[in-house]
C-alpha cells in the first residue's frame, strides 16, 4: 500500500470509535481510568428502578452490558488493550472494528435527552423510519408498537444489540429502503413518506 494510503488509513483508526469489551460490571470503572488516561469514551447509560418490600431505587446501569466505546488512537491500542477491567477491544480479522459514527450519535441523542430508554432484543429488519422533529431529529431506527406504545429500536451492528427509546409515532417518517427505489409500504415515491398511510399495518402487525 502506498504511503499516502497508509497515513489515510491511519487518520481513519484515529478518528474511528471502538467498542471494548470489559469484566462485569466494571464499565464505569474501566470508562473512568480510560478518561483518566485522556482517552475520549462514551459509556451511554439508562435509568433501571430496583424495587424491595421496603424502598425502591434509581440505578444507572450501562445500555450494553460489558461493552463501552472508545475513540480509537491507532498509537495508544496498547495502552487501551492494558487497562485492567479491559478484556479486549473487537476486531474484524487482523484489523480494530470501528462503530459508524452515526450509531453513536443516534445512542448519544437518546442518553442525553429527556427520554425513556433501555435495552431491547436485537433488531437487524424491520421497516425504518426517521425522527423529523425534536431532539432526535434525523435518527433513524426501526419502529415498532407494543400495545399504546411506540418505540424506536436503534442497533449497534458490531455488537448485535439494540435499544429502544419511546416515541409518539407522528415524530417520524418512512425512509425508503435502498436498492427499492421508487417502491414502499403505501406505494410511494423514494424517500421518505408520510407515517400516517402505513400505520394500520403497523398496528395489525404489533397488537
């Protein structure tokens, strides 16, 4: 590979974020020592109420459970990779996996806004929509119904996990499917489509 090639390759890994895989229940000390280390991590994290006979409790429990993201320096893997809690860092072959930066942004929104969000069954099909308005404007994720409730499912392929935030369903639109231009649920052109025509279908499939 040419030497231009191997320097763009590099600014890439040093850009890219990596999912590291940490001992139970050592996230948030592991995300700590990487931060103390000037790493740039993001441990998204959701709100779990533990109820007793006798009092109940508020807990922030890791959105995925062993894993935390790290902005990845190709020269400082080492130093990552050596952080005790720190099991490994995934890869795809001999290379570090990287999370698209667009994954941790929608997570990111999620976890800093004022919505309800926890884990969900991994989800890879599915009709996809995206949010139009609010504070999630422009993510995009599968919607699904569970009784009066909708819930926007949103994965990080790399790990094959999910998570759902609730939302009111007129917030999001139809994004066409690639490669079936010009064809979708209600008929419409490519692009997104108005919600409202294809939501019976979504109620019949998820009552």
């Amino acid at each position: 590979m040419p030497v231009s090639q191997n320097i763009d390759a590099q600014m890439h890994d040093d850009s890219a974020w990596w999912a590291v895989y940490t001992r139970h229940q050592h996230e948030k000390v592991v995300a700590g020592m990487l931060s103390a280390k000037g790493f740039e991590v993001f441990l998204p994290l959701y709100e779990s109420t533990r109820r007793w006979k006798d009092r109940s409790k508020v807990l922030m429990l890791p959105l995925f459970p062993c894993y935390l993201f790290l902005r990845g320096e190709h020269h400082r893997r080492l130093q990552a990779v050596t952080t005790p809690g720190v099991h490994m860092i995934l890869c795809n072959g001999e290379h570090v996996a990287t999370v698209p930066e667009a994954e941790i942004q929608s997570i990111r929104k999620t976890v800093e806004g004022a919505f309800r969000v926890e884990p969900h069954p991994y989800l890879k099909c599915g009709e996809r929509v995206r949010v139009k308005r609010g504070a999630l404007e422009g993510v995009e994720g599968i919607l699904i119904r569970k009784k009066n409730q909708y819930r926007l499912v949103l994965s990080v392929g790399i790990l094959s996990q999910s998570v759902g935030v609730e939302i009111d369903a007129s917030d999001v639109e139809h994004v066409a499917a690639q490669g079936l231009a010009g064809i979708s649920p209600a008929g419409q052109s490519a692009g997104a489509g108005n919600l409202s025509s294809w939501e019976p279908q979504w109620q019949t499939a998820w009552n």
